[in-house]
C-alpha cells in the first residue's frame, strides 16, 4: 500500500466547458477497501468528477494520486490499466453475445498460432463469475439474463483486469429489493478483497446502508465527507442542496366531486380494477413490481386495450382507442420510462416540449413559432429547467430537467387529468422536491393526479388515498390519515383482504 492509507487521492480537481465551471478544486480521497458513497444532485459534478477519474475527460487543474503514485489518464484504457473500472447506469454490454465474450472482449488468450484458448477462456469466466456469485455457463447469452445478473457480469469484467477501484454509477435503478441485496453482499465480498468502490447514488437511505463514508458535492464544489455513522437522509439532503427542503403540503383528503369513475376495468395483466378519482385529488398507486399500475395507467391512456369495464369521464362514457383520443379528452401521461417512451433524445428541448401540442400550434399546415417560443418559455420558467438554450438535443439536460421538459409537454395540453408513472425515478433530492411542490400545487387548482410510485414515502407524503395493487387485482383504497408503510405492504404483497 506504498505507506499510504488512501488508494486514491483527487487534490484541487477543476474543470471548466465554456462559461461553465463544472468543478471547482475539487478534493476526494478513497481508503483501500473502502466503498465511498458520493452524493449531490444532477449537475453537482459527479459525472464529470467521475469521467475524469476513468480517463474520458481531461482535467484542467488538480491531481490525481492512485496508490501511492501520481497519474495521468489521456484514456479509458489509461485508467483500467491502471486498476480502475466504470459501471456506467446504462450497461455497455453487447447483449447478442453471450457472457464470455462480453467479459473478456478484446482480452480473449490465445494459442500458438494465434487460435483463442477456448478451454481456457472458460476457466477464467467461471473464476470471475464465482467472485461475484453467479452460477452461470460463461457461453449463456446477455440478452437472457436479469438486470442483476447483467450488474453482476459487469462486476465480473471489472474484476478480469484487476480493477483494485469499482466506479458504480446508480447501480440499483432498476434492480428489486431482492436484487438489491445481493449487489450489497457482492460489494461486502469487494471489501474483503481490498477492492475499492466509488458508489454513486440518489438513494440515500441506499448510500447510508452500503457505505462506510459518503462525500458530497454541490454546484461542481466539494461540501464534506461524513462517515456512516451518524449519517441521515436529511443531514445528506441538507450537504446537496445546502438547505433544508420544505416538505410541507396542502392538506390532504381535501377534494372536489368525481371527475373520473373506473368500474371493473380488465386487461392483460390486470382484473375488475374499480375506483373514483376527484378533482383536485392525487390519487396514488402502490404494489410490487408487476402488480398491474402501469397497466392500468396505459389503458386509461388509451395506450393498452381495455378487454372489459366501463370508465366515465365526467359523467360521460369514456373508451379510447388511443392516446390521441385520451389526449383530447383531457387526459395525459408521463411514462415510466423517460428515455424510451417519452424522450425523443436527440431533438431539442424546444421541439421535446412542444411536440404534443403542435396540432394547436399550426397554421395551414405551417408551424407558427412564435407561439412555440411562447410555450416553451412559460413552461421554462415556471419548471424552473435549467438548460443552455432551448435549441439545444434534450439529452443534455440532467435528468430531473428532462423530466420537468416532458411535464411541460403534457401540461401544455391542459389536461384536466394527469397519470405521473414514476415521475421522480433517477433524479436527485432537489429536483423531486420541486416536482412535489408542482404535483401539489396543480391539485391545488383543480388538476385530478394519479400518482404511480414504488417508493412509499413519497406515496404516504404526497397522496390524499393509494389503491394497493397485488397480482393485477385493486386489493384496497386506503385514505391518507390511515397511510403507513406497513399497511400498504400488507396489501402490496397480498397478506390482507379488502377492508368493509
């Protein structure tokens, strides 16, 4: 350990893109065997700190010591070289190729005579796969594993280069609590090895579970580095965003007459779902993973087929074939998914925002652009996005700034009803803080919200009832002063009956 406590030490770490200082001497350092949460909200300086760190970017000032020696990486192959390897969000895995070609890509031993060592390149994937748990055949294809089991092999392809430091980049996002607990065992297993982990996360109650210390930064500038113990979710919050965030809302079960009635409503996956949603109510939407919400959602969406039931809008009959007809009928949706149902991510924020409202904002067959510019720049200011300019591809935004860029688009329709379907998943504390003020407010003036969510704090906080779903089935409508986490599970995972 060359007499050094710290495997690795970032000192003065700035850089600058323009007129933006990204950071700003930026300091971090990582024990041997550590994992080191870091913390901040989306454009704190993470990625940027991160991509530095693996060879991507090049810094403008600072230093990097790595085991007890000063490094520079010009690239990525620089850093994992070096014992450094990052798990990026999005996996960068080839998922037509089974799991020994993926982990061993451009690496494979070969024979004499330049043949690759088959027999032996086998040996090496189960000895990779046994280090991370995985009880796999090495030539079983990526595109048939779960996302646990992908997080695992990339594990794996990080410990075939004797990676001595493990960048994880949000790596629970779409993992199940089960899941979830296995990567912890597997970091645990890290830990025993001397291996290193930079853990980056929005999941704070995660952060404080896993790591040993955890570091902030905020506005591209290191804030402090706290130890576990001690740590809460509120002292993180108040490191990232320097204030305490105000989590007061209007009072709830305070709502108008019914705007929508839903009666045995079934589809594929789900089965005789009845319920009345009111004006100026969020109406929230707890269950497991494939308990049926989203589906729901989608087909009162018009984006899934209704098999049977009835659903009145307004006292009228409502069935729509698409989401064009629901649309018109004043109701929208913002998708789970953000980047693979809602974004179109190479288009600009401008066209992003104004897409589901071009047929008013044409003029015989002409885009009139001075109301588009209109638009966007109501809904600009009163998100609150932050963005360069509204020309700019929508993939540049933050996550939390593209969210608020897709609920521009659909509040631009004036819809009378709005279905969030996870709308605070991936983005950091500040950013959810306002879509909660936002959700509040816009049931405030009369907007009728359901509110689908996997995390119960946020449906006890902001829900004035939750239907709890269990296996495609409504199995209770509970009532905001009777909310607890307990409760809910217990309908969630099918331990309790209908209440009289």
């Amino acid at each position: 350990m060359n007499g050094n406590e710290h495997l690795l030490q970032l000192e003065g770490i700035s850089k600058r893109y323009g007129g933006l200082q990204a950071l700003d001497a930026v300091r971090l350092d990582v024990g041997y065997g550590e994992t080191h949460a870091l913390v901040g909200e989306n454009g704190a300086g993470k990625s940027t700190l991160m991509k530095i760190l693996g060879g991507i970017v090049k810094r403008d000032e600072g230093r990097i010591v790595f085991d007890g020696r000063e490094v520079v990486f010009h690239t990525p192959q620089d850093a994992l070289k070096a014992g450094i390897s990052i798990i990026h969000q999005e996996l960068s895995m080839l998922p037509e190729l089974n799991i020994t070609e993926n982990v061993y890509m451009g690496r494979m031993p070969v024979k004499l005579g330049g043949r690759v060592d088959w027999k032996r390149l086998a040996e090496l994937t189960a000895t990779q796969l046994a280090k991370v748990g995985l009880d796999l055949d090495g030539n079983t294809l990526v595109k048939n594993l779960s996302m646990s089991q992908r997080q695992l092999v990339e594990i794996a392809k990080a410990l075939s280069v004797n990676a001595r430091l493990i960048i994880m980049d949000e790596p629970t996002s779409s993992l199940s609590d089960t899941e979830i607990e296995r990567l912890f065992t597997v970091i645990g297993d890290l830990k025993k090895q001397n291996i290193a982990v930079i853990y980056i996360s929005h999941k704070l109650n995660e952060v404080i579970t896993v790591a040993d210390r955890i570091s902030a930064l905020r506005d591209g500038r290191f804030v402090d580095t706290i130890p576990k113990e001690g740590a809460t979710p509120e002292k993180l919050i108040q490191m990232m965003v320097g204030r305490e965030l105000d989590r007061r809302h209007v009072e709830h079960g305070v709502t108008g007459p019914v705007r929508m009635r839903v009666s045995g409503l079934t589809g594929a996956r789900f089965r005789n779902v009845g319920f009345d949603l009111h004006e100026g109510e969020v109406l929230g939407f707890a269950g497991l993973v494939g308990a049926g919400r989203s589906e729901v959602a989608r087909a009162i969406f018009g984006a899934d087929p209704i098999r049977s039931g009835t659903i009145e809008l307004e006292k009228k009959t409502y069935a729509p074939a698409s989401p064009t007809e629901a649309i018109a009928a004043g109701i929208a949706m913002v998708a789970e998914d953000r980047k693979a149902q809602s974004l179109f991510l190479d288009l600009s924020i401008r066209s992003n925002m104004s897409i589901a409202r071009l047929p008013w904002l044409t003029e015989g067959g002409r885009v009139r652009e001075m109301l588009i510019q209109k638009l966007v720049d109501q809904y600009r200011t009163s998100l609150s996005i932050k963005m360069k300019a509204d020309s700019d591809p929508v993939k540049s935004l933050s996550g939390g700034n593209q969210q608020k860029t897709i609920l521009g688009r659909w509040l631009a329709t004036h819809p009378k009803i709005l279905i969030l379907d996870e709308p605070t998943h991936g983005i950091d504390v500040g950013a959810k803080a306002e879509i909660y003020r936002l959700i509040r407010d816009l049931a405030k003036s009369g907007m009728s919200i359901m509110l689908i969510s996997s995390e119960l704090a946020e449906i006890i906080a902001m829900c004035d009832r939750v239907a709890v779903m269990h296996e495609g089935a409504l199995k209770a409508i509970i009532p905001w002063n009777e909310l607890s986490e307990a409760h809910i599970m217990r309908y969630a995972t099918g331990h309790a009956g209908i209440p009289a």
